[in-house]
C-alpha cells in the first residue's frame, strides 16, 4: 500500500479537523469523548477503487465486541475525495467511517439515524455522482446503445451481454 504523500496528508488532517468540529456541535454525539478521533490514523484506498469510498479497518482476529476506537488500525478515504469538488462528500464519508470508529459496526437503524444527523444533508446524494464520476475516471470501455446513443463508462466490455434499459437493444463496445 503506497502511504499519502504531504499534501494528502495536510488534506486529510484538515478534513478530520473540520468533520470532528461538526461532531462536537452534534446533538448526537454530545456524550461522547470524540478526543481518540484525533489520533486514528489516516490513509488511502486504492486509486482504482470505485464503488469503497472509505473503510474503517481493525487488526486481524479482533472480534465484532472489541471492535472500537482504542484499536483502529486505519481509516482510509478515497484519493478522490481529497479533491476540492467532493470535500462535502468527504466529510460525510469521514463522518460515516468514525461512527464505525465509536463502535457502531454494522449499517442498522441506529446507524443510519446517527449518520443522518450530519447536517451536510445534501451529501448523502453525492455518493451515487461520487461512484459515476469513479467510473468515468477508470473506464477503459464504452457501452454504446445505438438505439438512443446513451453511453455507460465500464472497466471491461460488454460482449453483447447487455441490453440497454430503453431500447432494449443490445450496446456495442467502443475502448477508449
Ligand atoms: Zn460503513
Ligand atoms: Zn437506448
């Protein structure tokens, strides 16, 4: 795994900076010590990632109950998301990966509302323009419909295995 380099990692602390302050205005997490969120470390997924925006990481062998924040190994964002163009959809996804940090380990009812509560609303839309522009970014392929010259950006081909939703024409493979 290659580490940040300076200017990721004068992002990423800026944006732990900012996500923590909301938090401590946060109805929500008022009885809570948010002081270990300071010291988690801070990295980065693989460029090519798409649909992971973030993770939350613990070592090896730890079970779900010992899971919290006294022993994360890492938290990892995106590369992307360090863009200025997606800063408020990183703090959302910064913010949904340290409330699996406080121990809140699997996406229920619980989960959500907390995750709810941040009060950038409109960042949880981000996340499907987010992976679209992931996919731009990374696709080797074009699926091309002839019927209505609707264009899909994918990694791989599509080998006349799909149909486009409206047409219901088979879509050619253009590479780029
Ligand atoms: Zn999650
Ligand atoms: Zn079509």
């Amino acid at each position: 795994m290659v580490g940040p380099n300076k200017s990721q990692i004068i992002l990423l602390e800026d944006l732990r900076d900012f996500v923590i302050n909301v938090m401590l205005d946060m109805k929500i997490w008022q009885d809570y010590d948010l002081q270990p969120l300071r010291r988690i470390n801070l990295g980065l997924l693989r460029k090519n990632a798409t649909r992971k925006h973030g993770v939350a990481k613990w070592p090896k062998g730890i079970t779900i109950h010992e899971l919290g924040v006294h022993n994360i190994e890492i938290i990892e964002l995106h590369p992307e998301l360090l863009g200025k163009k997606w800063s408020a959809y990183a703090a959302y996804v910064l913010h949904h990966e340290f409330i699996h940090a406080l121990g809140f380990v699997k996406h229920d009812s619980l989960f959500r509302s907390i995750e709810r509560a941040w009060p950038g609303r409109e960042a949880a839309k981000l996340a499907s323009k987010f992976t679209e522009y992931l996919c731009k970014k990374s696709a080797k392929w074009l699926w091309v419909c002839s019927g209505c010259d609707t264009e899909i950006p994918r990694k791989k081909p599509s080998n006349g295995r799909y149909k486009c939703k409206k047409c219901l024409v088979v879509l050619n493979d253009i590479k780029l």
